[in-house]
DNA sequence: TCAAAAGTGTTATCCTTACACCCATGT
DNA sequence: ACATGGGTGTAAGGATAACACTTTTGA
C-alpha cells in the first residue's frame, strides 16, 4: 500500500476582474514561465478547501472569497518524465484593484479567447487555416477531427460559444499549435514546429490547461448562477457589470436585454446615487441584492451571453 | 514531503436503468453494508480513468462505457478517526440486463428521490415537519436553513428540482435525520436520535454522500446534454425512452412536448420496425443518431425536465 | 453644439407548456 | 366493446433578440 501513496497538489485559478480586464493570479512573474499558485495537500489541512486557501494566502498575501473545485488531473502523458502528481484545481473569484503585482490578463494567454471585436481578424484566419491542415488525415480521422474544430470554434454553421474554452485549447494542443505540445503530434513534426504566431504565453507544466479549465467553467456558470457579483466591488453602475460580464464572456452583449435581465430577476438594487466618472449621462450606482443567493438558488438567475453569429 | 504523501482512491457510481428501474452498481450486498466500487489509485495506471475502469472491471466484471469525472473528497470531518483518504469519484454509465447481482435501486437507497407519483405522501410531509424543527434556531441561522430547505426541497414557493440531489441528502445529513449524520449533530443529540422512519439504506462511510453527486450531475446532465442514450439498448421506443428519462429524474414528464423535443432535434431516427410488448398499440422502434454528438455538441440538445409546483 | 454613455419603449419570433383528441392493438 | 399505451394538432404564454429612440452630462 505504501508504494500506492501519490503526492497531492493543490493549483488555483484566481480570477479578478480590475477595471474590465480578466486578470488571474500568477506566481514567477514577470521573468520566467509563470505558474499558477500552488501546494501540496499537508497532513493537518482539514479539508482540501482549506488547504487551497492556507497555500494562496501564504503565497500571495491574498484573502479568497468564493472558491469552487474545478477538476482532478493526473493524467502521466503530460508530463511523462515526472514522478505522477495529482493535482486537484480549484476556482476562486476576488476584487483587486488595477495594476497589483502577480495579476495577468488572461487573454495574454489565450489571444483567441478574446471575440469582443469580432473574430473575423487575422488571428481567427490563421488558426482556421492551420486547424484545417490539422483536420487533413484518413477518411474517419478528418470528418471527427473537422466536426470537433467547427463545434469549437464555431466555424461552418455551429456558433462560436464562450465556455468551449477548453475543448478549443486541446484542439491547438492536439494540433500541435500550442508551446505546449506533445512531442511528435503533428505528422512528423517536433512541438512548436507548426506554433502559431499568436500562441499565447504559456505557462508552467499543464497549468494552461488548468486555467482554460477555470475559464470555460466561469464562463458556463456566468449563464445560469450570479456569479459576476463576486468579481464585483460593492457598488457599481450597470454599465461596469455589463463591462465585466463581456471581459468574461469574451463576447459583446446586448444592452438592453442585459439591462432588462438584471432588472427583472431583480439581482441588483439602486443605491440611490449617481456617478458620472464614465463620461456622458451619469449613471446610477446599484448593488448586490445578495439575499437572492438563498431566495433562488435553483432557479434562472442567469445573464444573457448570447451566441455569436 | 514523504510525510505529505496521500492515500488516493477511486470511486466509481456506475448507474444503468434496465426495466425503467434506476440502479447503482454496489459491493457487500445483500449482506452488509454497501459500498460503491473503489480502489486505490496505482503507479502503474495511466490516468485516473484507466485505474478507474480496470478497478471497476476487476471488482464486477464489467466493461464501462461513459465515464466522467465527478469531485475529489477528502474532508476529514466525515471519518474523522480514520487517516485521510483522497477520493476522486466518478460517474459512469452502462446498460446491463434487469436483475443481475449487484445492481441496487437507488431510490432504496434515496426514498425522498422518487418524486414520480407526486410528493404529497406522508414521507415528504414528515420530512418537512422534521427539517422544520431543525431550522428552529436562533434569528439569522433559523431564517438561513428555512431558506435552504425551502429551495432544495421545494417547500414554499419553489419548485422542487430533480438536480438539487445533493443539497437534500446534506440538509438531512446536518438535520441528522440519515443514519451516517454526524455526532453530536442537533443540539444535544445522539446520532440516529432523530432518524427518520424512511431514512433509506446507509452505505459505507461517505459512499452515499457521493451517491448523491453523481445522482445530482446525472440529472443536471440530463437537461442539456444527451445522455439517457448511454443507458438505452440500441434500439428502443419512444415510451421506454421516457421511463428512462422519468426514472432517472424522479419526475414524471410531459409525452407530448418530450416526444417533440426529442424528434424536432434529431436525437433519434426510426428503425422502421414496430414492437408489441407493452401492450396497446405497438411502437415505433427508434435508434439513438450517434451523428448528432458530433454535429452539436455545444447546442441545445436536452430534455424537458419540468419542474413540478 | 456634439460626442458619449445612460436609459426607455416596442415589436417580431421562438420556445415552452398545456390541452384535447385520434389511432391501433390485445383481451 | 374497452382498456391501454402510441401518436398528432393546435392554441396560449412567456422569454429572447432585435430595432429605434430619448436623456443627461462633459468638452
């Protein structure tokens, strides 16, 4: 039994939202391959919970508020030449303010992630040209691979949906696109040989991995639980949420629609006050109405990410 | 960091529904306590998923189909005396032949679950007799679990949910009204003080608690993503497609809207041929269209899961 | 006066829910 | 004949997406 002991490693993906720019917690930056916090799992944590919140905190100085475990990897074919870790993942969501050290804008890391001007640019030619390549194989081979990039990426008739975040990571990983890549995926080729201009930074081990684990499982819960208002300061203007809301997404919104949503789940009250710092017609401030949390939890406290194109 | 070093299981809810019955694949039975399916992870697997299902084939002689990933326990509050194991559970779905050894009703095991001839028995209004005295507390904390019980229950004004699974079988854990509740749970009771009449059957340690998980995202899957045919012969009629379905949820559904939600996507396409033995006019056979899991997997390919009140 | 962002009103469409009814077989 | 489950049509309601337009500030 002793030979069956595995080293537990805690990883965090903490997520902050400073003046609409997606920001998560980085560790060895900004010289090095950054890396996400994390520890292993010790004798007196009391649950694993815990033991992700006492790591973070030694690490970064920074208190959590929500945390929600993500998924357990341990799969060898990553890193084959280490020693297995299992490492269990966890999500947490925090308010920083802008410019703190340590933080780093995710769509430094994955640049395709970013739709918020559209997706027609260069970035999204090049990777539906490569990913093409990619797909050319043997009959059965080239159908699946060609089905999977479209529902991913949403080229052809499939839209482009947020949370696919991670299915479209393992595809540039499997292609071979990524830094990241296994050795010898493409036909013949070494890793980073067909890397894409655009690749993103990437990070330590199969952190990117993680991290696009986190993103695509905040994005899907942005549409059917009020989670923004963790990423939210107290008070804010609609204008804000909604600005928050898209950096998350990675997609525009519909104003009116979103504003008629908050609205009528009635997630936010008025403050009463007004600001004008935006620039035009001030707006005015809200809150939470965190007694919703308990009021609703099952039902469709969701916010509209509609699918593009 | 040998001192760090943890124990890993794997766990396995393996769930099939031959006859319209909903069963879980259990060890220790008849006599005993049951337990789910679970081993320790070894240095020899590949993933957590190969280990997965070589401990699963080992210990039942069963192949498995799909299989996901559910949560990673490893909360000491649940056995404290004990050293701490991590356990990473799954779900994984088959179809196997009705009465096979093993196989357990998992509303046996969740009486408070089978919600198909309505709620308005005796069990559910004890229930909600016993859970209203344990919200019976001091102010905010009284205010705080009626809330709860309320929404996972769907007392009061909301519905009661197929999905919210889990949060039930907690509130009954902390209200101690399961055998497995913890010591010194009410205020100044014995465990099994307060148990109830239907408490159901207990299984080993936490196995229900993460019986309750995958029953919990099984029914959530169930909503958007098609599943049910995992647990379908390969061929099938439109009525035992349903009493899958309504086995599964708990819940009873509506034909007509089903049977145009299921052909208006395309999720199945007729054999040609027609069967008799349910009595009454004979069905339509149907085959599930494998294609689609392809063509559309981000869109909306679930199953009207009504929620009932 | 104009740009910029806030905020309002209205309409078309689709999906969900529900009701009422007919069909084909075995007993 | 009738019970049983299979199968169809259609109407009401609500949610969603989109459109055009007004309001209030700062420069």
């Amino acid at each position: 039994m002793v030979a069956d002991l595995q080293a537990v490693e805690l990883v965090a993906v903490i997520v902050a939202v400073p003046g609409g720019v997606p920001q998560v917690l980085t560790l060895g930056a900004p010289i090095g391959v950054p890396a996400l916090p994390a520890g292993p799992l010790e004798a007196d944590h009391r649950s694993l919970q815990y033991g992700l919140r006492t790591w973070v905190e030694r690490q970064t100085g920074h208190p959590l508020g929500y945390v929600e475990q993500l998924y357990t990897f341990a799969d060898r074919e990553r890193a084959p030449a280490r020693e297995r870790v299992v490492s269990v993942s966890y999500l947490g969501l925090t308010r920083v303010e802008a410019g703190e050290p340590g933080w780093r804008d995710w769509y430094q890391i994955f640049p395709w992630e970013d739709c918020r001007d559209g997706r027609s640019d260069s970035l999204y030619a090049d990777l539906r040209a490569r990913l093409g390549a990619w797909a050319q194989a043997s009959a059965p081979v080239a159908a699946r691979r060609q089905a999977r990039i479209d529902v991913a990426f949403g080229f052809g008739d499939a839209a482009w949906a947020p949370e696919n975040c991670l299915q479209r990571y393992e595809l540039l990983w499997e292609a071979g696109l990524v830094p990241e890549a296994p050795v010898g995926a493409g036909p013949g080729a070494g890793p980073g040989e067909h890397e894409l201009p655009a690749a993103g930074q990437r990070m330590l081990g199969d952190h990117r991995r993680i991290l696009a684990t986190g993103i695509a499982r905040l994005r899907a819960k942005l549409q059917y639980r009020p989670v923004v208002f963790e990423l939210m300061p107290d008070t804010f203007t609609l204008g804000t949420l909604q600005l928050t809301v898209e950096a998350l997404a990675g997609t525009r919104v519909h104003k009116q629609n979103f504003r008629r949503l908050v609205e009528q789940q009635h997630l936010v009250e008025p403050t009463g006050a007004t600001t004008a710092v935006t620039g035009g017609r001030p707006a005015k401030v809200y809150r939470f109405r965190r007694e919703i949390l308990a009021e609703r939890q099952a039902a469709g406290t969701k916010l509209p990410v509609p699918r593009s194109r």
